[in-house]
C-alpha cells in the first residue's frame, strides 16, 4: 500500500455518477469524483485520519492521482481538503 509522507492524504475517490432519464445513477467515467475516502495520512497531517468522508476541488493544485493495481487513487496537500 501507499504511504503519503509529511501533510499528503491518500484518498480513494468515489465513482462520479450520473443520472439516466430514468432516474438511475451510472458511473460517469469521463468525470473524475471530487469526494472520497481517507486511505492514509502523512506523519504531519492532523486534521483528518484514515476512513473519513473529505471532498476536494477538482482542480486541486497540488495533487496527483496514481493508478496502483487498476485502482486509481489521488494524493492532496491537507490544506486542499473538506471534511464532511
């Protein structure tokens, strides 16, 4: 597993959803989710801990999404972050 080092987040975004006609909810791949759950935490990170809900920007600035085992995952600066 990855580990973020100093104020990094590891989180794992949701599936971004949208909505048929009908009324159901499809994952929309051409949209990456702006909200997911905390995986890991650097050693300085102290507003937020493994397992909770945060949202982001889309267009976070210091950020990266990395692809490990056909999972994608995005690493955030914790001062980039909300919790819900």
């Amino acid at each position: 597993m990855l580990t973020p080092n100093k104020k990094n987040i590891l989180v794992d975004p949701t599936d971004a959803l949208k909505k048929t006609k009908a009324g159901h909810f499809l994952p929309d791949k051409e949209k990456r989710a702006n909200e997911g759950t905390v995986i890991a935490v650097g050693e300085e990170v102290t507003f937020v801990k493994p397992g909770d809900y945060v949202y982001f920007s889309e267009f976070i600035i210091n950020g990266r999404e990395l692809k490990q085992e056909d999972k994608l995952y995005v690493v955030i600066k914790e001062d980039e972050i909300l919790v819900k």
